[in-house]
C-alpha cells in the first residue's frame, strides 16, 4: 500500500500516478471511454478542490477511489442506466454452483495453463481479460476491481460499499472462479492449440 | 474431514485476502498435494493477481 501522504504534498503528478488505475476501474463499470475520461476528470477536481479534507487516514488510492465511486454513482443516476442490475445479481447465487458437482468436485476439470507468463507479456490476453471482467454482475465487478485493481482491504471494500465482510468474500470468490473458468476458455483453451 | 475442492477453492481466494488460520492452511495443503485440478487452480489464482496489478499499464505499450 501506497505510505500516507499529508494534504500539502498532493499535487497534480501526484494524483497523475494514480490515473491509468481510475480510467481502467472507470472504462470497466461504465464502459464507454468518453464517459469514463469525464468522470475521471471529475475525480481529480474534486481531489484538488478537497485536498485539505483528506487527512492521510488511508492511502491516496483509496481516498481517490472512494471519490470515483460517489462520482461513477452521480454519473448512473443521471443516466439512469441501472435498470437492469436487479435481474443480473440473481444469476450471482447459481454461478459458483454451476462450477462444481454436487459431490463438490469440478464439473469440468481445471486445464494446465500453458506459458502462463508469456500472457502476461500479450496486449491481446490482457483484452481477453476486459471481456470476461465484462461478463461479471456489476456488483460482483465493482467489488472484484476495488479489491484487485485499487488495492483496497477487505474492511475498506466494506466501509465504501456497505457490503458485508461475510459477502464480500463470496462475491470475491465467485469473481475468482468465474474469471479463472473465463480465462480458460477464452485464451488459455486456444492458446494450447498452437 | 477432507475438504472438497469447492471448499479448497473457497480457502484458495480467501488466502488473497486475510491470513487463514493453521488448521485452515494445514487442511489446503493436505488437499493440494493430492489434487492436481486445486493444484492448478492455485497457481492460476495467482496469476490473475497478478495480470490484474498490470491490467492498468497493459494498454500503454500498443
């Protein structure tokens, strides 16, 4: 984790650094790019305006996160473009289940991932990647990307979205499995082929 | 009792959040060394960590 810095210190390239992490956590729940730069840009004249309210109890990427959730908030409620979320979360229950019989084995085996560190080298696994982050339920994706792309705890996860501990790490381990399935499939299965 | 790997799986994420507790860690390591498929899906855990840490700068080099 980032150390704690005082309000004095936080200047534009200090919040810069922090930007490739916002626009990616941004361009994956609203996925549109315009709509994610603009939020962004909120973000950071909302950190300049609010500097001295930020008091170094956490890190700058966890300060500057809980901005964007409010402004990604903001922004949905305007468009209204949360219409559908109701349905989508009730397919979460049945997700990990369909992974595993009922004897609590896999449905279908775990493959060997050939040159695991060679994708990580690849713009098109990372790609890849996007698509399935994209195949999760909104609150499964918020919850995955707020813990492995902005680095947050489990008990900061908890504060900012107000979701249990209990269901943070079901949400977490649904998010996991289904990637990891996801990955199989979508880059690893074909990449065995060549 | 020997966990299954829906339980394994469930202690495998659960490790990249808070530090399980002994018997949690002696139970996954009895399973692992026999279960090749929990085996797998660890260190895949693992590197989905880690591709997601490089997601943000992943665009940079195109």
């Amino acid at each position: 984790m980032t150390p704690a810095v005082t309000a004095a210190k936080i200047d534009l390239s200090e919040l810069d650094r922090h930007r490739p992490y916002l626009l990616k956590f941004a361009m994956l729940q609203l996925r549109q790019k315009d709509a994610a730069e603009d939020v962004v840009q909120d973000v950071f004249l909302a950190a300049l305006k609010g500097a001295q309210g930020f008091a170094g109890r956490s890190s700058v990427r966890t300060w500057l996160t809980s901005i964007l959730l409010n402004k990604i908030a903001d922004y949905r409620a305007r468009a209204q473009r949360e219409t559908s979320l109701d349905a989508r979360q009730e397919q979460d229950a049945e997700s990990v289940d369909a992974l595993f019989q009922a004897n609590g084995t896999y449905v279908s085996m775990p493959q060997e991932w050939r040159n695991p560190e060679e994708a990580l080298g690849d713009r098109r696994f990372f790609e890849a990647l996007e698509r399935c982050l994209e195949g999760l339920s909104p609150r499964d994706a918020r919850t995955f990307l707020l813990r492995e792309l902005m680095g947050l705890s489990i008990d900061e996860i908890c504060k900012e979205t107000g979701v249990s501990a209990t269901n943070c790490s079901v949400i977490l381990h649904r998010a996991r499995m289904r990637l990891r399935a996801c990955l199989e499939a979508r880059w690893f299965a074909g990449a065995a082929e060549t | 009792m020997m966990p299954t790997c829906r339980q394994v799986s469930d202690l495998l994420s659960e490790r990249l959040d808070r530090r399980l507790r002994p018997m949690e860690r002696l139970r996954l390591r009895i399973h692992l060394a026999m279960c090749k498929a929990c085996a797998r899906v660890e260190g895949q855990l693992e590197l989905l960590r880690k591709a997601m840490s490089e997601l943000p700068k992943s665009r940079r080099d195109s």
